[in-house]
C-alpha cells in the first residue's frame, strides 16, 4: 500500500491542511497579507494536530476578513456599516460559539468548523469563489457529526430569501426592488453582480444552494455508514437531487404569477427523490432534469454556466469531504486523539510482538481464529459482539487480546480502534460516555471494525449509584456493544480484565461481551518451563539447566517468565554484573535485582 509519508512528512495531513486552508488563501481577493497570513497560519497549526486553534483562528480571521470588507460602508455610514458586520458575523459567532465545547472531542468537529468558516469566508472571494464556498458547506455538513441542517448554511439560505422575495414580489429586477435589504447582503451578492442575466443565474443559483442543503441529508450516510456507496455514487446522486429540486422550484422562478399545484408538485417531486438512492436512476434523473430545465428556460449561456460553475463548487465539496472521510485520511490526522488507529506496520507489529510470542495458547488462538468465521455473511448468523479475556495478572491477555485484533486487521479487514482508557475518562463523565459513543459511531461507519479496550473495568464498573463516575461509560457500553442500529453489524468488542467480578453484569451476559468468554489462567508447572524456554528462544539466550528447573517452579506467568528471561538477556548481553540466579528474585522485587 502507498504510504503517505515522505520524508517525516504526512503527505494526506499536508494535503488536507492545505484544503481546509484554501479559502483563507483566496481571501487575498479582500487583503493580501491577510489572505497569506491566514492561510498559513491555518495550514501550519492544522498540520501540527492544533485543530481547535487552527478552527480559532480561522474565525479570527473571517472576522477580519468581515472587517475589511464593510470597511469602507463603515467610514461612509457607521450606524449602517456596524450593521452589514453585525449580520456577516452574528450568526458564525453564535453557531461556532456552540460547535466549540464539541471541537475538542473528536476529529469530525475539528474539520468541519474549519471548513464551514472557509465556506463562509468564500463569500467574499469574487465568483467562481460562493460557488467553491458552497462545496466547502457541503463538505463541512459532510464531516459534521451534527446534524443534518448544517448551519453554514444558513447565511447563503439568507441571501436566497432575500433574492427570492424580491423576485417574486416586487417584479423588479433581482436585486433591485428591495435595494437597502440586499444591501446587507451586499456581499454575498458577489454571485449575482459578476453575471449580467441576473434572473437566469438565480434560478442556477438557487438551484445549487439545494442541492447543496439536500446533499447533506443524503450524502453523510452514504459515505460514512453505507461505506460500499462510491464517492462517484453520491457525488452523482448529489447532483441528480440538486437537478430535481431545481426542476421542482423551477415555475416558481421561471414565472412567478403562474398558478401552481404546489401539493401535486410537491408529491411528485417526493416520489423522485425516492428513486435517488439508486445511483444509475438519480443519473437518469439528472440528466433529464438538467434536460428540462435547459429547455424550459429561454437558452442563455450564462445560466448554464452558472449551473455548470455552481455544480462544481458542490461536487467539489462532496469529493473534499470523501476524502477527509476516508479512514486512510482519517488516521494520518485523527490516530492518538481520541483512538489509536493503528496502521498497517504498526499491525505487523502488534501482531508479531504479541500473538506470535505467546506459548501454549495454540488452543485458544485456534478458538479465536474459528470465531472470526461468524462474521462471514451466513444468513441466519448474527457477528459475535464482545469477546471478555479475564483471569490473574501476566496470564497474556492483553497480549492475546490485542493480538487477536491485528490478526483480524490483517487477514479480515478489519478496521482497529484501540481505545485508551486514559483518554476516554479526561474531563467529566458526560464527556468520557460521549467520546466512548462517538468510538462506537466511529466503528459502526468502518465496519467490519474491532474495538480493543485493554483493562475494561475501567469503563464498565458494576452500577452501583448513579453517582458512580463510569455509571455513564457503563450504559454506553451496554448500549452500544448490543448494537444500536442492527445486531448484524459486524462490530467486535474485545476487552481484558483482572477482575470479571467488578464488571456490570449486563456487560458479561451473551450478546455483549459474553458472546466469548475466555478466562486466561496461571499455566502449569511444565508449562512454565515451556514458556521460559520459547521466551529465550526468541530472545536469543541460553539459560542453564539449573536456573531453568529453579525458574520453572518459582516463577508463576507469562509475564514473570519474560520479564525473568529478560534479566538474563540483560546480563549475557550487556554483561551486566552479578549471578543469573538474582534474576529470578527480579521478577518478585523489581528493578534492584537487575
Ligand atoms: N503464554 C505466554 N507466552 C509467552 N509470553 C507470555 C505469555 N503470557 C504472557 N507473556 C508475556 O508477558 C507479557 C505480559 O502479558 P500480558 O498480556 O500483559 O498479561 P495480562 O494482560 O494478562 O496481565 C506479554 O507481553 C508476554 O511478553
Ligand atoms: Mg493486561
């Protein structure tokens, strides 16, 4: 596989920083230095992994941008200009005020207020800029993890009623008749001014802002759950419904004093976005749209032109939001934040430092491997869920947990997510059961996927009150593992615990993490000996026979036997000083002995 780095450079990480950063650079259309300055200083800290400073700044500098724009309406008219700036700015600071307690949790909503700030910041840049800003509002509703109406929408919504009241009520040219309201738009208006058949364009225009909007009820699920819908699908299918709604508003723009059946329009249109999940219908339907509405209208070139550069800006966005959706783009930018998702040689290594070291677990490793085959599509076989590893300390199950789990990357498909106990439980309880979610989320869009949580007892606490700090990390986890959207999503938990006893109940029951219960114990004597000869094996050390027959009754697990064979690797190796034989006092006082 292509690896994306080069040089210690994180080329996917490059590339995305310089498309999150790219409106900020055409803001050189307003100020140069500003344009510059902000785009690398937004390039630079996104590259960094400073995502919320980086969406801080971008804020920072559409204000200024805002500033810089209305100046001049200021110095002529304070009272009007402080007006223009307050509608430019009002409504970002208020949303973005709202998206910031959500940046810190997940990768999503750092991209996404970047890029919904960018699609704003367009607005100023000289067309074809509004027409990229509307692919940046795509692409920022895309990889938004709120809702569907994304609410960078809204400014661009603004201006379409603006336009569209004054169309349809004062029988003016566009952008005349209500001169002092669209004045406050003025800005946005940047669409309109650089094309001289006004009226055309609105209806091209207008049609886009739809597409756009709709997009974002349609796209995010086809691209981050239905993960088999082509890019090519839903950019298509996109289009196909910014074709249809557009042809379905058409009489509306076209003649504004011809009666309509709004509700039998309506109905029909209803009955067309039904058939868009389909991809090679919504082509039809695209074409056949885009055929109507070229024909219905008097031809001009502007108003294709117009469809055609609005069209772009849209597809633009959906294939900018693919891309930062895709899990490759996703990891080089997203892994140690609030997951760790390893790549493909950090799996081999995870592989071979932990399922092949370990000794006489054959039987258990061949139960596993049988268990990957329940996630073949077999009608009538539901995934397995959970997979609970307990037992004493140093018995191998982290080892054998999270060995499993690579094993499954490599040879299945898997998609890993290693969650850090550490990291789920920064800040409150409420905040730790969202992130656990938002994993889950995560993993249900990249299925089939695993989730290996090493010490689970960490965030799966028996319910004792619901005072409890993981009362809420417990409810996620009985939520979530069940499957909230369907049982047969191939979703597999794997956690590792001393103590089975202090897990809630419910955890441990068939269809969570009982689904396969393996309980990993002390191994026997002969095994012992076993464990400590494979260990030196690896190792590359000799152990008298002696010291082997002493450690093989002293020493009690795996890990003691490591870390015994270890000693000794230390003091052949590097000839450190005393008897082999304190190795074996190592393994029960620490480091002293060494
Ligand atoms: N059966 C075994 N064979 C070889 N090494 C083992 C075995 N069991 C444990 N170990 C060693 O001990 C280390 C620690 O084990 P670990 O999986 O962390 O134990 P646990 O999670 O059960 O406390 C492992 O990384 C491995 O090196
Ligand atoms: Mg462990």
């Amino acid at each position: 596989m292509a690896n994306s780095n080069f040089k210690g450079l994180d080329l996917k990480r490059a590339a995305t920083g310089i498309m999150v950063g790219l409106p900020f650079l055409l803001l050189s259309a307003v100020n140069v230095p500003l344009g510059i300055v902000s785009f690398i200083t937004v390039f630079a800290l996104f590259y960094l992994k400073r995502f919320l400073y980086a969406s801080l700044l971008s804020l920072v500098f559409y204000i200024v941008a805002v500033m810089a724009f209305f100046g001049s309406a200021y110095s002529a008219n304070p009272v009007m200009g402080l007006a223009y700036m307050a509608i430019a700015m009002l409504l970002p600071l208020l949303v973005y005020g709202l998206d910031f307690k959500i940046a810190v949790d997940t990768y999503s909503q750092f991209i996404s207020p970047i890029l919904g700030i960018g699609s704003l910041a367009l607005m100023f840049v000289p067309f074809p800029g509004p027409a990229l800003g509307l692919g940046y509002a795509v692409a920022s509703s895309i990889t938004s993890k709120r809702e569907v109406f994304s609410i960078y929408y809204l400014p661009p919504l603004g201006f379409i009623i603006v336009y569209l009241t004054s169309a349809l009520f004062t029988g003016t040219p566009i952008g005349m008749g209500l001169r002092h309201v669209v004045l406050s738009m003025q800005n946005l208006l940047l669409y309109a001014g650089a094309l001289p058949s006004r009226p055309l364009y609105a209806v091209a225009l207008i049609g886009s802002f739809i597409l756009a909007m709709l997009s974002s009820f349609v796209v995010p699920k086809s691209l981050l759950v239905k993960r088999e819908m082509r890019v090519r699908d839903a950019a298509v299918t996109t289009a196909g419904i910014g074709a249809v709604s557009t042809m379905a508003l058409k009489p509306f723009f076209i003649n504004p004093h011809t009666k309509i059946d709004v509700r039998r329009h309506m109905t029909t249109v209803r009955k067309f976005m039904g058939y868009l999940t389909h991809s090679r219908i919504s082509i039809a339907m695209a074409v056949s749209a885009l055929a109507g509405l070229v024909l219905s209208l008097p031809l001009g070139a502007w108003s294709l032109l117009a469809l055609a550069v609005s069209s772009i800006g849209v597809l633009v966005g959906v294939y900018a939001a693919a891309y930062v959706s895709d899990l490759d783009t996703l990891k080089s930018l997203f892994s140690g934040i609030l997951v760790d998702v390893p790549n493909e040689q950090e799996l081999e290594q995870l592989f071979k430092e932990n399922w092949l070291v370990l000794i006489g677990m054959d039987e258990l490793k061949d139960r596993l491997v049988k268990t990957s085959m329940s996630f073949e599509d077999v009608p009538g076989v539901r995934p397995i869920h959970g997979i609970l590893l307990y037992g004493p300390a140093g018995t191998g199950k982290t080892a054998l947990g999270i060995g499993y789990a690579a094993w499954l990357a490599m040879n299945r498909g898997f998609n890993l997510f290693v969650v850090r106990a550490g990291r789920i439980l920064r800040g409150g309880p409420y905040d730790a059961a969202h992130r656990l979610d938002l994993i889950f989320q995560l993993a249900e869009a990249y299925q089939p996927a695993v989730i290996y949580i090493d010490e689970i007892d960490a965030l799966g606490r028996v319910r004792e009150s619901p005072d409890a700090p993981t009362y809420l990390t417990t409810s996620v986890l009985l939520q979530d593992i069940d499957g909230i959207v369907s049982r047969y999503a191939k979703v597999l938990v794997i956690g590792t615990t001393n103590s089975k006893d202090v897990l809630d109940p419910a955890l441990v029951r068939p269809g969570r993490l009982g689904d396969m219960l393996i309980y990993a114990d002390r191994p026997p004597k002969e095994l012992v000996r076993k464990i400590i000869l494979g260990i030196a094996e690896q190792k590359k050390v000799t152990i008298p026979n002696d010291l082997l027959d002493k450690a093989s009754e002293v020493l009690e697990t795996g890990a003691d036997a490591e870390s015994f064979v270890n000693c000794v690797a230390l003091k052949e190796k590097l000839g450190l000083e005393g008897e082999l034989s304190e190795c074996l006092k190592a393994v029960s006082t620490g480091l002293p002995a060494y």
